[in-house]
C-alpha cells in the first residue's frame, strides 16, 4: 500500500506526484523539502492510500514537526 500526495509544481502547469510506502515517510519527505527550499508553514496537503490507479482521498493534512497530521474539520451551521 502506498500513501500519495499531489501538488502544482511552481506555477507552470506539471503536476507532481509522490509516494512513500508510509504516511511516516511521506512527512519526512516534505519536511526535507521545507528545511531545503522554505514555503508556507500551514500548507495543507491532500493525502490518497492505495496505488496510482486506485487511490483513495484519505483527507487534507498539515506538516507539524515532521509529521503529517490530520487537519481538523469545522463544521459551520447556517
């Protein structure tokens, strides 16, 4: 099983996809790349589990300390 994530790459259109065999992995690898090239701290990433083919959308999540982390859900009431 492998732990995914998509991003735009600076602008021109590539998309960019990674994947690690844990989520553990995947949050080193972006923490790695923060440390390195710098960004913006409360970038939230969209995280899929399973392989290229058949991904499933896990949720949106944060980088905190080398981890990635859940984003918490708020729920407005209209």
């Amino acid at each position: 099983m492998y732990y995914s994530t998509e991003a735009e790459s600076n602008g021109n259109g590539l998309t960019i996809y990674n994947k690690k065999k844990t989520i553990r992995e995947l949050g080193k690898y972006y923490q790695k790349c923060f440390d390195a090239f710098g960004g913006n701290v409360n970038r939230e990433y969209m995280v899929f589990k399973g392989k290229p083919d058949k991904k499933t959308f896990l949720g949106f999540y944060v980088l905190e300390n080398g981890k990635l982390k859940k984003k918490k859900t708020i729920l407005w009431e209209i």
